[in-house]
C-alpha cells in the first residue's frame, strides 16, 4: 500500500494484489477536497467517540455507515 500527495491530489492509494498465475489487480482510490478529508476524519472520529474501548477497523466503520445511513 502506498500514500502519495503532490500537486491538486489530496490523496491517493493503492492496494495491489498479486496472484500466482501472473496477474495483478490494483485498486486505487484519488482524493481531491480536503473538504472531502475532513468529512471523513470527522466521520471516523464520531464512530470511535460514540464507541465502546476497543480495536475497530475501517470495516467496521463503513459497515456502520451503510447501516445507519449517516
């Protein structure tokens, strides 16, 4: 995984997968708001306020999300 910022990109990330016939899938994923940013850093942070101590992952704050819409 890799984080790269410069120029009008915010943010930008890959996941590569590599598999044993030779093949590759990348995901990636481009940020441009810093609006968009900051949305989302305060959306992580009011899911792990209103949570109890404990280890959480993104997983489980998009499963939240999707699940209550906000």
């Amino acid at each position: 995984m890799s984080s790269i910022r410069e120029g009008d990109i915010i943010g930008e990330h890959y996941v590569t997968l590599y598999n044993v016939l030779g093949e590759t899938t990348e995901l990636s994923h481009q940020l441009e708001s810093r609006r968009d940013l900051t949305n989302g850093i305060l959306m992580a942070a009011k899911f792990i306020a209103a949570q109890p101590n404990g280890l959480y992952t993104i997983e489980d704050l998009m499963t939240d999300v999707l699940s209550t819409g906000k």
